[in-house]
C-alpha cells in the first residue's frame, strides 16, 4: 500500500511537494481476515486414499496357502493389487502437496524453527517410499492373471513382490512418525499449534512405537498415522491458533 503524505516547512507546504511512504500491507493476509485454508484437505485424502490402498493391496489368502511359498502366487487376485496401485499414487501425490503446504506454514508461522522445517521432509519421505510399495502392487496387477502381461513374469519374482507387499505399502508412514513428534514439539513447546494436536500427536505415536519396541512389527505406521495425519489435517483447516491460512495469496 502507498500512502502520500504532504510535507511542511518553516514557510508552509512547497507547492507538490509530497513524501511517499511505501510498506507492507498486512491486512491481505487471510490469517488475519478470517478466511480458511484449504491445502490441508490434500492431508485428508491422502490419509483416507492411503488406507484405502493398503487394505486393498492385502492379500485375500488362507493360512494354509501363506505357507505354499512361491505356490501362494497361484492364489493371488490382481483386483486389489490394482485398486491399492491406483488410489495408492492419488494419496502420494495429496501427500506430497501437503508437504508442500507444511513448508510455507513453516515459513509464515514459525520461522526457522527447526521442527516446523522437518514436517514437510518427513512427510515427503513418507510419500517417495510409498511410491515403491504401490508400484510393486501395480507390477502384481500387471503380471497375474488378468493383467496386460499375463505369464511374461516368473512366478519366483512376483513371490518377491508379494513378500515385499506384506508391509510394503505401510512402513513408509515412519516418516509421519517424525512428523507427529514435531507436531506435538510445536504444539507443547512453541505453542504455534493447538495442545490438543499435540496429544493426539503422541497417542498415534504411542501405538506403533509399542508395538514396535515390544514385537519388531514395522507396520502399524501404515494404519494409525494415516488416522494421524486426517485428524490433524481437519484441525489446520478449523483452528485459528494454527494459522493455516497465512502466506496465501489473494
């Protein structure tokens, strides 16, 4: 905004003369102005598009079958390897815009500070290794029967697919974990979030950690931090203390 100002002297105003005060106008902030972000709705559907792919690249198998080893491919339905492959990549490509929606609330409301810069890394990190779990989901719906190449791939290989697939499209959500731990810092320490994010932050934590700690099972990020990151993407759109909106231009 511009504002020009007259200036006086000891005789009076010299005629046009004028002083121009150029600054920043804040009030174009939609922070400020009450309007609600919307890049965290891309939080909600990678969560729900995440969970959606991981119970369909889960394979419908017996027991019994399980222990065939390599005969277990002759049990497998490409269907939901296809399901978890396509709604797979539309949850990474929501991941990664929220990523990139973290990183300039980052900027806007909290500065350098270093656990509001890693939510965006963390985040990202958890996109770019999904990439691998449901491309290999796409490759088994590509190769088993029905797919476009149908017999071309030996059945050894796909068996690694298969193996790989058990928590493949699950432990890239580690990366979350980060990212929840540096949600709840932020919430407790730098107060730039609401507490309730935070606790809910440790909760979703909690629960892989346990089961981690206590039995080696590197899945359970896949089916809680997806929860995690829907819960926390409703809350950047509703709460004003989070500030989800700043930086977003007109």
């Amino acid at each position: 905004m511009i504002t020009i100002t007259p200036t006086t002297g000891p005789l009076g105003p010299p005629a046009g003369a004028a002083r121009i005060d150029a600054h920043t106008h804040h009030a174009a902030d939609p922070a400020l102005d009450g309007r609600r972000a919307t890049w965290p709705v891309a939080g909600v559907v990678a969560g729900v598009a995440s969970l959606v792919a991981a119970m369909a690249g889960m394979a419908t198998v017996t027991e019994e079958q399980y222990l065939e080893g390599v005969g277990v491919v002759d049990h497998l339905e490409r269907g939901g390897y296809y399901v978890s492959f396509v709604v797979g990549m539309i949850g990474v490509a929501a991941l990664f815009i929220t990523a990139a929606g973290w990183r300039r609330w980052a900027e806007h409301r909290a500065g350098n500070d270093l656990a509001a810069g890693t939510i965006a890394t963390a985040l990202s990190a958890t996109a770019t290794v999904n990439i691998i779990g449901y491309s290999l989901a796409g490759a088994l719906a590509l190769y088993l029967d029905g797919g476009l190449d149908e017999g071309t791939m030996a059945d050894e290989s796909l068996f690694v697919n298969f193996a790989y697939l058990d928590f493949g499209t699950l432990f890239g959500w580690w990366g979350a974990m980060l990212a929840a731990g540096c949600v709840a810092f932020l919430a407790f320490r730098r107060r730039v979030l609401p507490r309730w994010m935070g606790v809910v932050s440790v909760v979703t934590m909690a629960i892989p950690l346990g089961f981690a700690l206590f039995t080696a099972l590197p899945g359970m990020p896949g089916l809680i931090m997806p929860l995690w990151l829907i819960a926390i993407s409703v809350g950047m759109v509703l709460s004003r203390t989070a500030g989800a909106s700043a930086g977003i231009p007109r």
